[in-house]
C-alpha cells in the first residue's frame, strides 16, 4: 500500500511553528529554514497513492538519472530536477563524512541538556526539548530511518550539526542520492519522501495521476502538534528519571548471583593407579570464599610388590581387630589385688595345697622301705613291690595340727560378741579345710 511510504514521514507547516511562544522552538525552526530545506520540507502536502506505487515498481537508476513509469508513461528524474522543484542548494558539503570534528564537538555541548557533551551513542532525552525535535525531523524526513527513533546515531546528530552550526551543506546532492537507495534493487534504504515524488510527478504533463490523497495532519509539525510532542517527551523523561533512580537503588544491592559466581569451582587431581604398584591418590581442592587452604604436597608412597602389599593389608586389619577388641583400659598397669586363701575357688586352692605339701623320702622315715624281690634269670621275672602306708599325721601340715585355741589365740583383745564371732568363723574354716583335703586324699 502507498500508505507504507509514509507511515513515519514528517512535514513542516513553518507558518505555524513561527508563531509559537516558545523561543527556543522558533529558534531551531528558523535555523532549519536557514539551511535552505524549507522547499523540501514545507512544500504542499499532496500525495497520488497509485501514482507512488508504480513509480517504485518500475524505478530504476541509469546514468546517475532515476527511470520509471507511470501508467505507461516513462518518467525521468534528474538531479537538477530535484534540486530545482524544491530549491535546495547545490553549494557546500555532498557528504556528511566532510563535516569538520571540532564543530561535532562544539554542537555536543550546545544541545545538551546538562551543558556537558551528550553521548553519541546514548538517547536523544540527553538534549534540549527543541533539538529533541529536530532529531526526529531528521530520521524521519531526510534520511528516512526505520527503527528507534530515540537513539542517537552519528549520521542523525550530523544532520544535526549542519542545523546548529549554520554549517554550508549541498542538501540537493545528499537528498537525490537517498532518492537513489530508495529504489535501488537490494538497497536497505527504507521508501519515503512520498510528498516530493508526488509534486515531481506533477510536472510531468502527460501523466494521469488520478485524486489526491490527505496527508494525515498528525504528520505536519504546527503550533498544536509541537506542543503535543512537548507534552508526551517531557512525561516520558520524567517517567525514565523516576526509573533510573529505582534502578540505581535496587542496584546498591548486591544480586544473589554475584554470590554464587565468587565461588570458585573446586578442581581435582587424579593419580593414575598401576597395576603393579599401589598408590594414594590425592584429591586437591581450591580455596573456598574467606578461607584458605594450603596445597597438600604429592608425596610418593615407597614401592612395594603385589605380595607384600596383601601381607601389609592383612596385618593391618589384623591389628585393627585387636585394637577394637582390647579393654579400655589395657594401657593402664594391672592392679593385683591380695586375696584370701578362702576367697580362692576350689581349683586354685587345691592347686596351691598340693603345691605346699611337703615330699616325703626314704630318708624321712624308716617304715616307707620297698622290698624288691628277683627271681631268678631263668624264666619271668617277677617283681613284688610294697609300700608303707603313710599315716593322716604325717600327711597334716603344721598348721593343720595346731589345736583350736591355738589358731583362735587369746580373746581378750576381742570385746564380747565380736571374739565369740571371730571363733565360729575360724572353726567353720578349719572342718572346711579338713573336709577338703580328706576328700583329695
């Protein structure tokens, strides 16, 4: 649809915007009608949609001259064409690369909002309220940019520099060669400058145009439409303040992620495991957040083969079990206690009477005689022995033939009850005693 090739044109109604009360909107009108595009930009707001839509159909540049048709009709735009039908000057810079750096630099302070240079790659809010206006006339009506039209690129704040600078610029030359992208096979450049082909078209005599279409009024700047951009810009800037500043508190805390990304991941070293050998392998791992941790050195463990290596394990684990199941208090140096010969169970104290018993000998006494009697050699031998009976007085110790008053002692020392109780349990131990032995015996 021809309506495409206007979508985000912009036009001029300079007697309207004179007239404002806004000094510094006046201002920057006046000096884009010094600049010599008033013609190009003020022109009547005519546009033929059938007309537009052949044209780019069948445009085409040849010999620096832009060919077309038009309802069958052939149509041939030159550069004095361009230049004449909407007086633009042909004197000054053709391209924008010649404009000098230090006035790029001088305009950067001029436009600002805050008096320092703005950004060349930051937002158009970084400029006074008339400048931000004139950067959109720009993009839309002159270099005819698809996009954002809140950034601020070189090629727009260039165009705007030739406005600010009052700087000589040869607008017909810039203004025929975008002309000429826009209907380039495999140009980028995106199609407008709908109201100037219209008025061309017109000077071609021979063509049917057909009716006229109205250009939307919201798409000329006048006194109403200007203030309406004010109105909308400075909400916007204070909308984009009031979130710069939340953003700027939000951001003086410190994300969960910053967090999680001042760990360091932890690395490990492996050894390899021979087969004919043994060997530790060390696990190595990176200091963690507030800590440090030195390196473990690699110490190499003394070789030693298959065998020994099993023999060592066994010993180990040999070790290990003997260590679990030893008594706690195994370090600690045995307390022997004393006990009483009647507190000892039977078997010791068997054990210990047998071992008390005196060995009685031919020598001790003269009735233990064997009698040995041997036949004679021929035949069996025969062998007779005998052996004295050892009477119960011989087999009683000392202190078993002690009487009862002497074991019991003298009383006296004992008062009352507690001597009579002491010779009870004396008598009780000695028939024990007695008993005991008769039974060995």
């Amino acid at each position: 649809m021809a309506s495409s090739f206007y979508s985000n044109a912009q036009h001029v109604d300079f007697e309207s915007v004179l007239g404002m009360d806004d000094h510094g909107m006046v201002s920057m009108f006046e000096a884009l009608m010094a600049s010599g595009r008033r013609g190009f930009l003020g022109c009547p707001a005519v546009v033929y949609e059938d007309a537009l839509v052949d044209f780019f159909e069948n445009a085409s540049v040849r010999s620096r001259v832009i060919i077309s048709t038009v309802g069958g009709q052939l149509v041939e735009i030159s550069e004095e064409l361009f230049a004449e039908s909407f007086e633009l000057p042909v004197d000054g810079f053709g391209d924008l690369s010649e404009i000098p750096k230090d006035e790029i630099f001088d305009a950067r302070s001029i436009v600002s909002l805050s008096g320092e240079p703005i950004s060349l790659s930051g937002r158009k809010n970084q400029m006074k309220m008339p400048f931000r206006l004139l950067c959109d006339i720009m993009a839309k009506a002159i270099s005819v940019k698809v996009g954002s039209f809140n950034a601020i690129t070189v090629e727009k704040f260039s165009l705007i520099t030739v406005v600010v600078c009052r700087i000589k610029m040869n607008w017909a030359k810039f203004l025929f060669s975008i002309l000429k992208k826009m209907v380039s096979v495999g140009s980028k450049q995106a199609k407008g400058f709908a109201i100037q082909i219209s008025l061309l078209l017109e000077t071609f005599t021979s063509l049917e145009l057909g009716e006229s279409s109205e250009f939307p009024a919201s798409k000329v700047l006048t006194k109403k439409t200007v203030l309406r951009f004010v109105s909308i810009n400075d909400r916007d800037g204070a909308e984009e303040v009031t979130g710069a500043a939340k953003k700027k508190a939000v951001s003086k805390k410190r994300p969960a992620t910053d967090v999680g990304a001042a760990v360091p991941k932890k690395k490990r070293s492996f050894k390899k495991k021979s087969v004919s050998s043994m060997e530790l392998v060390e696990v190595a791992e990176e200091a963690i957040p507030f800590q440090q941790v030195a390196e473990p050195l690699d110490v190499e463990e003394p070789r030693c083969s298959s065998a020994d290596a099993v023999d060592l394990i066994i010993q180990q684990v040999l070790d290990e079990t003997r260590a679990a199941d030893a008594p706690a208090d195994i370090a600690q140096p045995a307390v022997t206690e004393e006990k009483n010969w009647f507190d000892l169970p039977y078997d010791d104290l068997v054990k210990q009477w047998e071992a008390e018993r005196p060995v009685v000998t031919a020598s001790d006494t003269e009735d233990e005689i064997a009698t040995v009697v041997v036949a004679p050699a021929v035949g069996v031998q025969q062998i007779e022995e005998f052996v004295a009976p050892i009477s119960a007085e011989n087999m009683l110790s000392a202190d078993e033939q002690m009487s009862m008053d002497d074991i019991v002692g003298d009383p006296d020392p004992l008062p009352g009850e507690a001597a009579e109780e002491h010779k009870n349990r004396c008598r009780e131990t000695i028939n024990t005693k007695t008993t005991i032995h008769n039974c060995h015996t």
